[in-house]
C-alpha cells in the first residue's frame, strides 16, 4: 500500500480548482505532508426534522482523547479527517471482519472490517430481529415531543455493510437520533460506494469504529468512525469523525442509561417566574382593603384616597392569604 494514499485522500476530493491548487496538491503528496485541504465531510443535520436544536461541525481535534465534551454540534473532525489505517490493515484478506471482545462491564471495544459485497446481506435476505440488549440499554418513550423510543441497539458497523444483526460484540446502546441521523450519512457514503461496484467484488473499503465509553459509563458519549475507499485511494471515502451519542431535548445519564426530558430555556425562565411569584404572596405585608368592593390595594395605591372611611380596612397579611378569602388585587397597582 502506497504510504502517501491517506494523505492524499481529502486533496484529491478538492483538487478541482486552480492550476495552483493542482500543483499545491501534488507538492503535498510528493512530501508526504499531513493536513491536507479537508475534505467534504457529509452533513449529518441536513434533511433530518429531528436535528433543528443540533449541527455537524468542521472543526478537528487531534485524537479520540481529545474530544470535548457535547456541545451541541452532532459531530466532530478527527486528525484532520484522515483514517489512522496501518499497513497491517491494509493487508488483511477482503471480507474481514474483526469484533472486540466485550469489556468487564459488558460493552462493545471496536469493530474493523475490508468491506465488499462479501461481507453484506445476500440479496433477499431477512435482518433477524432477536438483538441482545446492549450495556446502558434503558429504553424511554417521550411522545410529548415525537420521539416514540430514545435509544436503539447500534450496529458499530452498520448491518447493511456488514450483514451482523444479533452480534452483541457489534452493539451499543445508541439514540435514535446517533443510529438513525448522524451515522447513516457516513455509512451511506460507504454504501454508495460500494454499490458503484454494480454487484462485483470489485469495491472494497476498510472501516473502524471506536466506541468511546468513559470511565465506567455503561452508555458511549460518542464512536469514532474511520473509512478509506480502496481502489480510488480515498477520492470516494475517507474520513475520520467523531459522533456524538445525543437526543435533542433529551439529558441522559451515561454511568447508567437513564434519561430524561431536558428543560428548556423557556421553561426554566416560566418556573423562575412562578417561584418569585410564590414566593411574594407568601409574604406578609400591608395591605388597604375596600370591603365594600372585595379589593385589596397596596397603601400608596391612589384608589385608597378616593375610598370611603367605612369600607377601609387596613390588614397585614399575604396576598395568597386575602385571595383565598376572597379579595382580588386592584387593577391600578396590581398587588
């Protein structure tokens, strides 16, 4: 394997430009210089109604272990969007696939694979549906906001490229939103370049996927998804991105798999609201009620100068306390 293909891969997709741009590739190729043009990654928010509150994003970081924590963007760019492929991957034999043993606590380590047609579901073929739940698995419906089930069990390697359906060690416990929105964009680049090679065997394209489980969470923040296209040395595929495990509207507690629904801000501003609200009518203060016409009015208040002696009644007490007995606050100076 050439050793110049994976820093070639992103200047390839962008070397459609000037004669200089041409020449800029070409120079960085012959060197063998890393962080090349970046490439088009695919945008995981795009057409998905169920991504409004998030973005893909094109910033990079160095390695999986620098990946910050959520901060609402759906994904991140890994060294520079190039795959950290070996000559050792390289090497193995088309249709390999390899999963990694479950951990102490049960969960998925990595799945690596040479995709082709070989390793696919046969034409016709039926998806078995008795998948083992994954570590974390707590499933939770929230239909005051459209989501009929928050997580899903998620294939590392999607089992339309790699045709495992019930492998626990090719499993994690994903949101709808990971397995459904941000992943299949690139699963979907790896599978249209498959199906270029019209039922042959002549596509092949290797592919890694990390979960990234922290401490002894049992539920990933994210995966790390790396793929290479083999026979255009990259130009179809290459990437390197980090998705992140997240529902929109939804906080969810990684150590276990709990979840609930997140507050918004315009909810937590309508609860401050009514706790300052509660919080005046439970103080005592003076007041000036009209028994006459059942008000209440704060001393300055310049309804009291027009009321008359003997409908006066001046009272400390709360405001809760004179609505329940029947006062309703006067208009002018709304008490």
């Amino acid at each position: 394997m050439d050793p110049l293909k994976l820093d070639r891969c992103s200047c390839e997709r962008t070397a459609h430009g000037s004669i200089t741009s041409l020449i800029i590739a070409t120079l960085l190729a012959l060197f063998v210089l890393s962080g090349c043009a970046a490439s088009e990654t695919p945008n995981a928010s795009e057409g998905s109604p169920s991504t409004s509150s998030t973005t893909a994003s094109s910033a990079s970081v160095s390695s999986l272990d620098d990946v910050p924590d959520y901060f609402g963007q759906d994904y991140l760019v890994l060294n520079n969007d190039q795959p950290e492929f070996t000559e050792a991957d390289f090497a193995v034999a088309d249709g390999t696939e390899e999963y990694g043993q479950l951990d102490s606590y049960g969960r998925a380590t990595y799945a690596f694979a040479k995709l082709c047609t070989n390793t696919r579901p046969a034409p016709g073929s039926k998806r078995a549906k008795n998948m083992p739940d994954p570590s974390g698995w707590v499933q939770a419906y929230y239909p005051e906001i459209g989501l009929d089930h928050l997580y899903e069990r998620s294939h590392l390697i999607a089992y339309s490229l790699s045709d495992e359906a019930v492998n626990p060690r090719d499993l994690i416990t994903g949101t709808e939103h990971l397995n459904q929105d941000t992943m299949q964009e690139f699963e979907g680049a790896i599978r249209s370049y498959l199906d270029s090679g019209a039922g042959s065997d002549t596509k092949h394209v290797l592919m890694r996927v990390t979960p990234d489980f922290r401490g002894t969470d049992l539920v990933a923040r994210g995966v790390q998804i790396e793929a290479y296209s083999l026979e255009d040395e990259g130009a179809s595929v290459c990437f390197n991105v980090y998705c992140y495990n997240i529902q929109p509207r939804i906080e969810i507690d990684y150590a276990t798999g709990a979840s609930r629904l997140a507050t918004t801000a315009e909810e937590v501003a309508e609860a401050e609201t009514a706790a300052a609200v509660a919080a005046t009518e439970a103080v005592e203060q003076a007041y000036v009620l009209n028994t006459n016409t059942k008000k209440f009015h704060y001393p300055t208040c310049d309804s009291v100068a027009d009321m008359k002696a003997k409908n006066r009644k001046d009272e400390t007490t709360t405001r809760s306390a004179l609505i329940e007995s029947g006062y309703t606050p006067c208009s002018r100076c709304d008490p």
